[in-house]
C-alpha cells in the first residue's frame, strides 16, 4: 500500500463547476501537508500548505483531517487554467522526508 | 531571482552506459533534494542533503546510483551504469531548512535508455 494515495482521475468538468480531490496518507507521523500542481511536462509548483484548521486561497480551499487521516482540495469556479494534475504531499515530522501521491488529473472544458 | 538550475534538459544514452545530472539551487536554500518521477506517478525521494550532509538516501539505488553536494550547494546525480527502467524524469529542488517549508522544483533532466 503506497503511503500517500489519490485517485488519478481524470476528472473531466466544465468551466465553472466545483470539484473536490481527496488524498489519504498512511503515516499517522505525517505533520505537513501540501497541494501542488503539475502542468504537462512541467515541474511541481506549490499551490497551497494544508493547515490543521483548513485554509482558502481565492477559489481554492484545503482541509485536513487528521482522524480519518486524509486532506482534500476544493475547487471552486473552475477555469479552463485550472487543467492540471495536482499532487498531495505528506511530510513526517521527525526526519522531514516529503511523500508525493501519484496524482489526480483534472481536466476543465469549455 | 534565479530558479533551481538543472543541466541537461534531456539526455538520451545507450543502456550499460553511465549519466550525470547537475542541479544548481536557489541561493540561500540548505535543503537539496533529488527526485525521479515516471510517468503518471508522483515525484519519489532519491535523496535529500542538508548542507553537504545526505540525511535520508534510503530509496537511492546504492548500486548504481551516486550523488554528492561536496560544498553544500551544487549537487550531481550520478548512474552507473544506466537500465532501461532508469528512463524518467529526474527534478532537481531546493528549500530552506523547516518542516513547513516550501520546495521549489527545477525544470528536470528527462533520461532515456536505449
């Protein structure tokens, strides 16, 4: 079982609509956790850290829950420019070593 | 600002045959690490260096795989010799020292094997 998991999609929506990715992680140790955004041959960029008590960014929202041990993001308004993989990364506290997830691929349509 | 450097942006080489990757990071940041991502997955960790120091090389293929940040700046990935499954995308990043902090990624080397 991979440490960090997501579903590679594509989620295919139009412009305008709300999306929401989920990512689970297995190491309760995890301590920090961030969404980054991967375009088509392109590297990683950080699009936002993912606080204990959830945090906004424009159209963009982060939760984390820490129970059930999983973040998601929520896409609101959807733009065509939004068409990207986005990656969930979880870090240990202890030895700080980063682990991506593979991925979920969204694609917006006009 | 410059970004995080990487040289070459693609290499090409027949199997057997040996490859070196070189990142440059941001100015200032202590914290280098060295990636490879194949297609439709996530990036993977190789290594990690703190300064000059390499702090976590658990998933590096000690086998074949090298890298060294001699004056705790630059860094070089080595392969010796390279398999047709070493064909990824190798990224490159940087960030400063911290458990929040972001990383920032170089454009990467993109290898084939033949």
């Amino acid at each position: 079982r991979k440490e960090v998991e997501q579903d590679p999609g594509p989620f295919n929506v139009p412009e305008g609509a709300t999306v929401a990715f989920n990512c689970t992680y297995s190491n309760s140790a995890s301590q920090s956790f961030f969404w980054y955004r991967q375009d088509c041959r392109k590297e990683p960029k950080l699009l936002m850290s993912v606080y204990s008590s959830g945090n906004e960014d424009g159209r963009f929202t982060a939760q984390l829950n820490r129970a059930s041990q999983y973040i998601s993001l929520l896409i609101r308004d959807s733009k065509l420019s939004d068409s990207a993989t986005y990656l969930c990364v979880a870090q240990s506290g202890g030895s700080y070593i980063p682990t991506f997830g593979r991925g979920t691929s969204l694609i917006v349509h006009p | 600002e410059a970004g995080v450097v990487q040289s070459p942006r693609y290499k090409i080489i027949e199997k057997k045959q040996p490859v070196a990757f070189w990142c440059n990071p941001i100015s200032g940041h202590n914290t280098l690490y060295w990636y490879l991502q194949n297609l439709g997955q996530g990036p993977e960790l190789l290594i990690r260096y703190e300064n000059e120091e390499a702090v976590d090389d658990s998933q590096l293929p000690k086998d074949r795989f090298s890298a060294e940040r001699l004056k705790g700046v630059d860094s070089t990935l080595k392969i010796q010799p390279a398999e047709l499954g070493d064909s990824a995308v190798y990224l490159c990043a940087s960030s400063t020292q911290g458990l929040n902090n972001e990383q920032f990624f170089g454009p990467g080397t993109r290898l084939t094997v033949l």
